[in-house]
C-alpha cells in the first residue's frame, strides 16, 4: 500500500521551508562567525547543529538505516507532539490510542487541540480489531499511536502488521522499552511502510533519561516534515556531546551489559513477588518494568511510600494495580523485603 503522506499534512506545513542557517552554506570549522550574534567569548557561545548530524550518522551506521530516515527530539516526547503538528489540524483531526498506555499521546493531543479516541485493550492488553475496524473509515482519524512494549502494561502488542497493512494514516509505534525485549523493531519496517513512525529513546536501556533525546525513524518524506515544524536547536550541544560519547562499541557493551542485569533482576523480583500473598496477579512484561494487581493498591502503594519506597499507583487507571520500574539489586532487594513485612 502506497501512501500520499502530503494528503495527510497540514496543508500549511507544505509550503514552509525547514530551518537553515548562514552557516550551513560554509563547510569546515575554521572561519570566522559573525552571522549568528552569538558571543566571540567562552566555551559553549556557538549554537549546536540543528540537525545533529554526528548522533544521525552513528545510528545510522548502527542500525544500517540512512541519516535520512532519522529524526532526534528533545526526548520521544518532542517526536510524540511534534507528530501532532505535522498531521493534525486542531479542532477537526482525530487520533487514536489504546488505553491503558504511555499518557503523553492524550496531553499532546489535549495540548494541540485535537480529539483523541481511546480504545480499550482487551483483558490480555491486546487491540481488539474489529473494535479497531470502522475507524478506519474516518478521513480525519490522522495517527494511531500504539505503545509496543505498552506502558504500564509491559506487554508487546500484536496485530500491529495489520494496522499498518489497512489504515490509511499514520502508524506511531512508541518503542521507547523495545531494547529489553525479544521482539523485532518495526524500525526496520520504515522501507516498506511509508506511513510508519517508529520511535525510540535514549532514556531507558540507553540510561540517559536526563539527557533527552528521543529517535524517530521514518521514511525520508516524514522525516522532512519533522525538519520543517521542529523547533531550530531543540537538542543542545552538551545534550548532543553527551549522546556521542555513549556511541562507541565499549559504552554500547556497557549498555548491553546493563540491559541483561535488568533482565535478571526483573526475573528475581517477579519470582519473589510471586509468593507474596498480597500479589494476585503478575502480568507478562517485556520492559524493564512489572505490572502486579493486588487487593488494595492504594494502601500498598501508601506503606511503600512510608518506607521510602516509590513506586507507581496506577489504580486510577486499571483497578488496583502497581506499576514497579525494575531498580539495581540492592534498590529491588530493599522493595522485596518492604513488601514482605507488608504481606
Ligand atoms: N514513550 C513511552 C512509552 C514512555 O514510557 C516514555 C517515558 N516514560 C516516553 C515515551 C518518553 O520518553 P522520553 O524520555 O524519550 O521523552
């Protein structure tokens, strides 16, 4: 299925032209700047590549997928709104999420003005297609956001391939957990979808979350609107600097290294928590994060809380259930034995 990705843009998103500088029309590091009224004086005075090229093209050698299918924002939550500019004209478009999941897709859309439909997953936390189908029909209906790993539920979601084989609009797959699970990326998917947003995140497997740079993959076309509507210098040179240094094979062990200590210390917590009478359920996770129902979240999440443990009530959201982000060992050793004097 081929996509007229204009037809679904902001009609004046079309026409505008995506940042530029005097500088870009100079190649090279030695001259002398006098074109951006920045300050001859100190160590940070210079403005940062608008366009990150250095962070794009070690992804790119990475994940073998050109500079040009890759976007970067001030965390996945830039690439989350700024979807929303690019394709939704407020006060007529809609968007269409998935709850429970990731609450960004809602502010955004409560912040750009645009109507969010919610679908409920199923009792297995899966899309129930035929729920899904008639939407597919509605010409305003611009993104469908699919959480895969889904926050909070720590699943991966099926029939995704379907979605992106029979909706007209744009697919946004949020992969910000898929660096701790066994499931493929849809990155590499960008080529035969010209409708797919991927994104992804430094901020969890990376461990950069301070740091805030969020990826997008997409298709060249895509990609060239995220460059119009973005904000010129939205990722700062020591944000920039701070990526680039994990980039090389010995911080990307490091971080491969990190990844499978979660991994495990997830598998100690789950089969701790599992003989706790307080758990009544734990749901499948492929994140670095575990889901447990319980009889009485509030009151759990409260002695937590008293003992200086946070973790995250989500009973608001799906009825007396905890979300518990999986820590170091001696972090999720110190959860085990609060809940066990609990229990
Ligand atoms: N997507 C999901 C599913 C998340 O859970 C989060 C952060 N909790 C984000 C995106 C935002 O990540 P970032 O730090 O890249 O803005």
């Amino acid at each position: 299925m081929t996509i007229d990705i204009k037809n679904l843009v902001r009609k004046n998103i079309l026409s505008l032209k995506p940042y530029s500088s005097a500088r870009d029309e100079f190649e090279g590091e030695n001259g002398i700047f006098l074109d951006a009224n920045e300050n001859p004086f100190g160590e940070l005075n210079r403005y940062p590549d608008p366009y990150q090229l250095k962070i794009k093209q070690k992804l790119s050698e990475l994940n073998q997928i050109s500079t040009e299918n890759i976007f970067l924002g001030n965390g996945s939550d830039e690439v989350i709104d700024l979807a929303f500019r690019i394709f939704c004209e407020p006060k007529k478009d809609k968007v269409l999420t998935f709850s429970p999941t990731y609450g960004m897709y809602e502010v955004s859309a409560n912040i750009n003005d645009v109507e969010l439909i919610n679908l409920e997953l199923n009792k297995d936390f899966q899309i129930d297609l035929e729920t899904l189908k008639p939407y597919f029909e509605d010409e305003n209906l611009k993104i469908i956001f699919i959480c895969s790993p889904n926050n909070p539920t720590g699943n991966s979601i099926k029939n995704i391939k379907y979605i992106l084989e029979n909706f007209n609009g744009i697919v946004f797959i949020d992969e910000a957990y898929i660096d701790f699970s066994q499931e493929e990326s849809f990155r590499n998917q960008i080529k035969n979808y010209s409708n797919l947003i991927v994104s992804q995140t430094f901020s969890k497997a990376w461990g950069m979350a301070s740091v805030r740079v969020g990826i997008a993959y997409a298709s060249e076309e895509i990609i060239k609107f995220y460059n119009k509507v973005k904000p010129p210098y939205n990722i700062s040179q020591l944000n920039q600097d701070a990526i680039l240094n994990t980039l090389n094979d010995e911080k990307i062990n490091q971080v491969s290294e990190n990844i499978k200590i979660i991994l495990e210390e997830k598998k100690f917590l789950i089969q701790n928590l599992k003989k706790m009478n307080l758990v009544k359920t734990i749901f499948p996770s492929d994140a670095n994060f575990v889901l447990i129902e319980v009889d009485n979240a509030d009151s759990v999440y409260q002695e937590l809380v008293n003992q200086n443990v946070i973790i995250r009530n989500r009973n608001s959201v799906i009825k007396n259930c905890l979300r518990i982000t999986v820590g170091s060992p001696d972090e999720n050793k110190k959860l085990i034995e609060t809940l066990q004097n609990i229990d």
